[in-house]
C-alpha cells in the first residue's frame, strides 16, 4: 500500500516512524516549510522533514496545500494519513485515494476539535483525554470516528508530558488500526455534532492568568501551558512566564494576585479562592529558574506586592 504521510511537529514523528517501520510504504511526505526560527531567526526544518530525509522519502513543502497540491496526485497513494499537518487538505486530496484519507487526532472526538487538544484538556481539567483515528472530511475533525484509545491524565501531567504519551499511543492505535481499513471492515461511526468541543489554537490572551480564578483553574493553567508557549503574569509591568506551581489550599484574606509568604522553595500568592506556590519561573530576559533559587539572588518580589 502506497502512503503519503503529512505532519509537521514533533508530535508526528512517532506516528511517521511506526509507517516507515511497518509493512507499509510511505512514498512522500507534506510538511509545513522550513521556517526562521530563534532569536538569531535561522531556518529550521520541521521535525517531520528531518525524519523523511534520513530515510530518504521525498518531501513536498507546499506554502498552501488548497492550491499547490498536483505532487500528492503524482505519488498515486493508495491512502492519505496526517498527524498535525497545520493546514486544511482539499476535497481533491481527499477523495482521491482508494483508502481515502484518515486523520490520527489528539482528543476523544468529538471533544476537543482544533489545534490545540492536548493543551486544554489539561487546562479544564480533564481527568482523561486520547487518540482517535478517523476518517477525514471537508470539516476540521468532524469525520467518521474509525477508533479511538483513552489516556488518563495524571495530576502531575504537563502539556510536554500529555504530548509524548499521546504521540506514542497514537502511533500505535494508528498501526493496529491499518488493516480494518485497508480490509474495509472498520466499524467507523459518526460523530455526534451535540457533544462536540473546541480547543482552537492557544491565543496571547489565553496565556495570561488571571488571579481571581480559584488556585486549582491557575494551577491547571499553568501546567496546560508548560512548557509551551507558557502562562505569564505582570509584576512592575514586567512579564514573568510560571512554569511550575503547586496548590496550597489555605484559605486566603489577601486579594488575588498578592504574594503571601516568601518560602526558602517558592513564592505563596493569593488567588479568588485559596492559594498557589509558584516553583518554577522566568523573569523576561533571563533563564527558566526554580525559585529557590531565584530568591537566592535579586528578585522583584516582596510580600504584599500583586501581581497584575
């Protein structure tokens, strides 16, 4: 069976490297193009591409997939798979494989369409996420639910360690999935549209924590943020990303956003409802630190001082 894969970060090497280890082949690739990266803005190839060229796969980097598309139609693919492409593929595209074209998806469809899954299933909360395998329509993730794994998410899970689990259980239900769908006898299902959430793409806005949240919404914040992009707050109107927090649940007088109590190993703040300690941070311009050792040295925090 002929397969083009299209992904593009880190999150789709498992899937990748699992197609190229299986019985399979994959005779192309369509990944985002290089991009500038970094400060000294370098060039840099998606993940996905590194992985194709070590193996000698032809790559296709398409700006626009809806207009530049012909090289997929030339690699005749008996199947289309995409693990977090970043672009929306064309009706042409899907509908010209024999085995269609089939999507591997951070979430339990149909909770959490969108590009950010894994983060905001750790941000509401969730005790469980997982991987589906569907199959793909016009729509962002509305198609036909081929199968699906659960995941627990522990209280200790960040979005970096949500994202490595996910990507290897994905690759897995994705090959043992193959052969339902090359013999046809997957029992795929509709979605039902009802029960459907959104986790659209992490917004500026969405990184900025509010203080008047109870200590349990900021804590789930920031560890559905870590460690990318990262939940920031404001102290002297300078930016401080939290990377690492804990629940202290004592009740609180102070206002929300008010440092407490400065600990030999973190700083106690207030929030709407008990209180937070934050562990792990990074003041603007400088490395990510533990606060112990952060407070070992200059630091702009002092008790009775807000947070913004």
């Amino acid at each position: 069976m002929r397969i083009v894969f299209m992904g593009t970060p880190d999150f789709s090497i498992n899937v990748l490297q699992a197609l190229i280890d299986s019985e399979y082949e994959v005779v192309g690739v369509v990944t985002q193009p290089d991009r500038h990266v970094g400060r000294k803005k370098v060039l840099t190839p998606p993940p996905v591409k590194k992985l194709a060229q070590k193996y000698h796969i032809p790559v296709f980097q398409p700006e626009k997939i809806k207009k530049d598309y012909e090289q997929v139609i030339k690699w005749n693919p008996d199947i289309i798979i995409t693990c977090a492409y970043g672009q929306i593929i064309p009706k042409v595209l899907l509908d010209y494989p024999e085995y269609k074209a089939i999507n591997v998806h951070a979430s339990l469809l149909p909770k959490y369409r969108g590009g950010a899954p894994i983060h905001q299933a750790i941000i509401d909360g969730c005790h469980k996420t997982g991987m589906t395998i569907m199959y793909m329509d016009e729509k962002m993730d509305e198609g036909d639910i081929i199968s699906q794994e659960e995941v627990i998410i522990e209280n200790t899970d960040n979005v970096g360690t949500l994202h490595d689990k996910l990507s290897i259980v994905g690759a897995k239900l994705l090959i043992k999935t193959m052969p339902s769908i090359f013999n046809k006898t997957n029992q795929s299902i509709k979605q039902n549209d009802i029960e459907a959430t959104y986790a659209y793409n992490i917004k500026p806005r969405d990184e900025k924590i509010d203080w008047t949240k109870d200590n349990e919404s900021i804590y789930n914040q920031v560890r559905g943020l870590n460690p990318w992009p990262g939940a920031y707050t404001l102290i002297d109107e300078k930016r401080i990303k939290i990377y690492e927090c804990e629940m202290i649940n004592d009740p609180s007088k102070a206002q929300p956003g008010e440092i407490i109590e400065l600990l030999k190993d973190g700083l106690v703040v207030s929030t709407g409802h008990k209180c937070i300690k934050l562990i792990k941070v990074q003041l603007a311009g400088k490395k990510v630190q533990l606060m112990e050792e952060l407070l070992n040295g200059n630091h702009p925090f002092k008790k009775g001082k807000r947070f913004k």
